[in-house]
C-alpha cells in the first residue's frame, strides 16, 4: 500500500481518516493480490435473516465489496419466520462445504432466535467476522485467528494516518464483544502498545476519562456524546456509533465542535463504517489461507 503524508483535513486542521479512501485502498490491493495468486476461487458466505432494512443494506454492500476484491460472494436468505432450526442447518451446510471459505450471518437475528448457538456452528477458519467464543479466545490467548472487523478496522485507520499507539493512553467506550472488547484487546496488544480503559455505561466522568486519552475510539451508540470538553488537544477520534435519526446517520462523536480540538478524527459516515466491510474481504483472503487453500 502507498504510503501518503497528503492527508486531507477538517476546517479545525484535524487530519480526516478517511475510512472510504482506505477501504478502496484494501479492495484494490486485495484484487491484485488475488490476481497474483492465480485468481483462486475464494467464496464468502452471507446468511441473512428477516427483512431488516439496515441489514440488508450491510449484507448488500458486503457481497458488492466481496466481488469487487476478486472474492466469490455466495449469498442465503432466510424469512423472518424461519426456525432456529432452519438458521442452523443453513449455517451446517456451509460449514460442511469446502468450497465455501468465509462465513458471515448478519447480526441481529430477528427475535427469537439464538444468535449465540448459531455463532456456535461456526469453525474459527470460516468466522471471518472473528464473533464466536473460539476466535475471541485465540484473539485473548494472541494465537493466529481471524478478528472482529469493526475494531480492525479501526486499528487500520490508526495505522494508515500515523498515529502514534506506543505508550499512549486510549479510551474505548462501550464494552461490546462486537466492538469494545476487543479493541481493547487489539489496541494493548505487544507491538501495539497502547494502555487502554475499557469506559462504558457506568463510568464516572466520562470526560474526564476521555481527556486523559490520545486515542478515544467511540461505541456506544449515543448520539454526539462525544464533544469537545471530552478531548485533548491533538487527540485522535474514532467514531463507530451509528444512531439513526430524522437528519440521518449520527455517530457517538459531535464531529463539528470536536474537528476543532482533535488531531486526527473519522467522517461518519465514511470512516468506521467502510473500514469494517474491507477487513472482512481481508479477513476472507485470511480465513482461504487458513484453511490451506491459498
Ligand atoms: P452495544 O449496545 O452492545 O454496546 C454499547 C456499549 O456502550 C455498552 O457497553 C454500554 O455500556 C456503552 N454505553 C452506552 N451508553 C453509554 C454512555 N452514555 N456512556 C458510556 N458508555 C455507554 O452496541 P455495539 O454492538 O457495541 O455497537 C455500538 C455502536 O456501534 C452502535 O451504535 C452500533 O450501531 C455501532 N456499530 C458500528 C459499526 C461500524 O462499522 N461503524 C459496527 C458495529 C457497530
């Protein structure tokens, strides 16, 4: 990947970490990759249940990106009054199928279904989006496996805009096992070296914890809880939060007053967002190396 020092930046002088830009940047490294390779055939399953608009928008872009990297997109539909016997044995049958590399079931599930034993059927070689209880304990045990991508995709974003993780203090906020979790996880890991508080729902002073940090990653789905008292000068900012209201998609962060103070800071939309569908056409490529096909 080229290496570029010409970021774009905010009104306030922020550098903008542009997730759409870097996620081209991925797919188009990806499809050559694949090219040199020999363009093997590397599916990626989609298993979609219900009618959830926002769901279907996901699992629709992902199977875009998919073909755009050089990946097979092979795609299941279920209605939304489907069995959670029916979940499983669609998901039985692609775990069982060779050819199928990647395996992603759009979470959430409509009610009354168990996400978590469906989560269950699936080997850590296929877990591409890195949710189930094995691929979390080999990201805990930092054993080779596959990651979840929205907190890659954050890492990603660190990465490509040169932000410094070595001896720096981060705060994520929220403690999801989608998203708070392991960024936690990957932004303490050795190499990454960053310390991180785990805030969420019941920390105390919020913003001041937030003002400690360089790096603050935002998941809590609140909308614009995040301002400019919550930041120091020069820190980084990464929203994840999706609120949907009337004037359309909002993220954790108020990305105006906070463009101001921040050194570096996501759009939202166009930064977490898109980082999040091309890890997993990375983690795809990953999960047809583990299984030995590439
Ligand atoms: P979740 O509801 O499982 O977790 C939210 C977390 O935020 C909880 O741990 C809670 O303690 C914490 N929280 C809630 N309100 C808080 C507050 N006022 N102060 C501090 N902490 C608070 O949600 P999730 O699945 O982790 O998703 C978080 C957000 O990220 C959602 O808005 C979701 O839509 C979004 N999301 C975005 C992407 C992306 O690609 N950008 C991917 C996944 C999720």
């Amino acid at each position: 990947m080229t290496q570029t020092d010409d970021f774009e930046r905010t009104p306030g002088g922020a550098v903008l970490m542009d997730g759409k830009r870097l996620r081209d940047e991925i797919v188009a490294d990806l499809r050559a990759e694949i090219e040199s390779l020999g363009n093997p055939t590397i599916t990626l399953a989609t298993v979609l249940v219900g009618s959830d608009k926002p769901s279907r928008i996901y699992v629709r872009n992902k199977r875009r990106k998919a073909e755009e990297s050089g990946l097979v997109s092979r795609h299941v539909e279920l209605d939304a009054d489907c069995t959670q016997d029916d979940v499983e044995s669609t998901v039985r049958v692609l775990v069982d199928d060779p050819t199928v590399h990647g395996i992603l079931v759009q979470l959430p599930l409509p009610d009354g279904l168990d996400a978590e034993r469906v989560l269950d059927l699936i080997p850590p070689e296929k877990d591409v989006d890195g949710l189930t209880e094995r691929s979390m304990g080999r990201l805990v045990r930092g054993r080779p496996g596959l990651v979840p991508c929205t907190p890659l995709g954050v890492m990603r974003l660190l990465d490509r805009y040169g932000v410094p993780t070595s001896g720096k203090r981060a705060v994520v906020i929220g403690r999801s096992t989608l998203v708070g979790l392991p960024q936690v996880l990957l932004l303490g890991r050795k190499g990454v070296d960053a310390t991180p508080t785990l805030a969420h729902s019941r920390t105390t002073d919020l913003a001041a914890q937030c003002r400690e940090a360089d790096i603050i990653v935002a998941a809590a789905g609140m909308a614009g809880l995040v301002t400019a008292e919550f930041v120091r000068p020069g820190a980084a900012v990464l929203d994840v939060g999706i609120s949907r209201t009337e004037s359309g998609i909002v993220g954790d962060v108020d990305f105006d007053g906070v463009e101001k103070v921040a050194g570096a800071i996501t759009p939202m939309p166009g930064g977490t967002g898109p980082m999040t569908i091309g890890c997993l056409m990375q983690n795809t490529l990953l999960a047809a190396r583990l299984q030995g096909v590439v």
